[in-house]
C-alpha cells in the first residue's frame, strides 16, 4: 500500500521479480497488472525550463510544511489544493501569494471564503488573473515573472508550488516490455487477459484489445478468466472447478465458513 | 432520420479530417473524435473535469457559451485560448454543421 511498481524482470524460468518505488520486492510466477489508467503525476504547467528547477525551488506536491518556514512562496492554481495550501501556509511561510488565470476559484466555499479574509487582512497576496510565465535562477529559484493584466513583472520567491492536479500515466509500466497500444498494455482477449509476455496478465481499464468497453462489468469478467488460467499456470498439475459461493458459500477471513441460510422443508397441512 | 453533418478537425500534426456526425445519438465533440480514432483521450469521461479534449473554434458558428464548469476547468488548463473549448462540452447540432476545429497540444 502507498507504494507504486516501478519495475518488472523476469527473476529465473518460473518467477518475476516486480519493485517498488520504496525498494520492496516481490517474487511471484504470475504478476497481475490492475493499474487502471496508471499513476497519477502532477500536471505540469508549459513554463519553459521549469522541470530544471524541480526540487530547487520548484515543487507540486507539499510533502513538509516545515520546509517553507520563513520562505516566500509563490503558489499557482484555482482549485482545491491551491486554497487549502495557501491558508495553511500562511501561518508558516514569511509570504504567500497565490495566482490565478481568473478571479474565480472551484473549491470549498468555506476555504475561497477564509482566502478573501487573508486577502483583506493583507496577510496574503493575491494576483488575478494572472499567470506564472517564466522562472529566474541560476541553479536555484530566484524568481518567477508573472504576467498579470497584460504586465510582465518579476516577484522574488524561494518557492513555487504549482497546484494544477493530477493527471493519469501509464508510467514505468510502459517501459516492461509489454506490448502498448493507444497507451494501454495489448492482451489476448480470446483466452486469458495475458500480455505478450507469458505469466502477465493485465486487467481492467489498464488493458486494451479488439472491442475493448472501459466498464467495470468487464473488468470483473476478465479477472475471472485470468484467475482460472493464472491458477492453471501456477499449480499445472491440480484440476481446479468452478464453484459457486451460491452453493457452497465461502470462507470467510476468520476461518469459518459463510453460506446463505437454507430454506426450510415444512409440510403445509 | 436526421441527417448528419460534418465537422472538419485538424489534428496536432496539422492535417484535416472531415468527420461526418450523426445527431440521433446525442454525441459531443470529444465522442465523434474518440468514434473517428483521434488523439483525444477523454480521460474524465466528459464531465469537464479534465482539459484532454481541448480544442479551438476556428469558423465562426456560434456555439452555446461555456457553462461555470467548463469555464472553470479552462482556467487550470494549459495552451488556451480565447477560442478554447472542452470537445465535451460541445453538443452535435445542426447549429455547427460544418464546423472547423482545431486540437489543443496534449498536456
């Protein structure tokens, strides 16, 4: 949990070896990719050289506060995340000056509402409409230029948050060697939702073949059919036959097992 | 039957396609591009949610203007411009038979 896959190798003839982004690892003979539209990054605005600057000034995701103690920050965006970070650092930053293309904010009515106060009370500034442009620095942040009613001018910061939200990549997935069409991994769906490679399957909105529907029916459908065939690769020798928790109930996590109550047989005299 | 009309797209390489439309089936931009195999991803589903369907209005139909949310949505995305439109918003009528739109660069 909280953790992403980054990479995917075949460990020995029978196992995979998938790691994350924290450094686990996990050896298994058949990986399952379930990965829905994939990671989600931030987005990125078109500032030119902007990504020479990220983790030197430039951030999209708040991960410590603290860091922003006693700094000028400048934070870009009109939603959500752009007023809550905006009134949280506030407290902690020397300055915060939040910028908008438009004077109108989506978000919380209560957080657009306690970003109007910061702004009368002058604890914050508020540039709008208005829009980052470029960035100035050698190797650090220095300043960003913002373009604002059709002026151009430079404030001094050591910090700009883009706060744009979150769009979905396919990410690292795309470079394990599977096979990826109109960015979705390719698998056979005449048999068993598995990639080109033998022993990974993908499911779900993640994968793609002929007729492919984004639904969550057929996202059920093809893990069922992976699971049999991922069974059948895993265990070649043992027959497996479908069941139904109708009939014979399940076992539950506590070891017991959960059926429905059967009907009653009673005369009616 | 109603009859179909044509919408005139050029994709992010420049080139055009004409793409015919029908307009019993309720569709909007974002679906006719998605129906002819074009580069437009539609990722929030059609809600303006997301600008992957962005394009701009380079014939002077008149359009229905853009509602609070699609308006909303514009003003966090990239490369707009005053002609900008979310293809999902953008309803299939006999008002924009022939109409010439342009992709918006990906993000």
């Amino acid at each position: 949990m909280g953790e992403s896959a980054i990479s995917l190798v075949k460990a020995d003839d029978n196992n995979f070896l998938v790691t994350t982004n924290k450094g686990t690892q996990h050896l298994a003979p058949v990986v399952v990719i379930a990965g829905g539209l994939g990671t989600f990054e931030p987005r990125k605005p078109p500032i030119e050289g902007l990504e020479n600057f990220e983790g030197k000034g430039v951030n999209y995701i708040i991960k410590d506060p603290e860091v922003y103690h006693n700094k000028k920050v400048i934070i870009a965006g009109g939603g959500d995340s752009a007023l809550d970070w905006t009134i949280f650092l506030e407290n902690i930053a020397a300055s915060v000056t939040l910028i908008h293309r438009r004077n109108e904010f989506r978000g919380a009515l209560d957080s657009v509402e306690k970003v109007q106060q910061l702004k009368n009370k002058g604890l914050i500034q508020l540039l709008t409409p208005a829009e980052v442009i470029a960035l100035e620095g050698d190797d650090f942040l220095d300043s960003v230029i913002v373009n604002h009613l059709g002026d151009s001018k430079s404030i001094e910061c050591d910090s700009f948050i883009p706060l744009f939200g979150l769009t979905p990549k396919l990410g690292p997935i795309a470079n394990w060697g599977l096979e990826i069409k109109k960015n979705a991994i390719l698998v056979d769906n005449s048999l068993d939702y598995q990639t080109n490679i033998p022993g990974i399957y993908a499911i779900g909105d993640v994968n793609t073949y002929p007729g492919k529907l984004k639904l969550i029916l057929c996202g059920f459908h093809e893990a069922t059919l992976m699971c049999q065939s991922a069974f059948k690769r895993i265990h070649p020798d043992r027959k497996n036959v479908l069941k139904y928790t109708t009939v014979s109930g399940v076992a539950g996590f506590d070891g017991s097992l959960k059926e429905a109550s059967k009907s009653f047989i009673k005369a009616i005299k | 039957m109603l009859k179909d009309i044509t919408i005139h797209l050029i994709d992010r390489e420049g080139i055009s396609h004409t793409l015919s439309a029908p307009l019993d089936m309720q569709l909007n931009l974002m679906e006719i591009c998605k129906a002819h195999e074009l580069p437009v991803e539609g990722t929030c589903g059609g809600m303006a949610m997301c600008a992957s369907c962005q394009c701009y209005i380079e014939s002077s139909h008149s359009i229905l203007e853009r509602s609070a949310d699609e308006e909303a949505m514009l003003s966090e995305a990239f490369y707009v411009k005053d002609n900008s439109r979310l293809g999902c918003q953008i309803q299939m009528s006999n008002a924009i038979d022939g109409l010439i739109v342009r992709l918006a660069p990906s993000e």
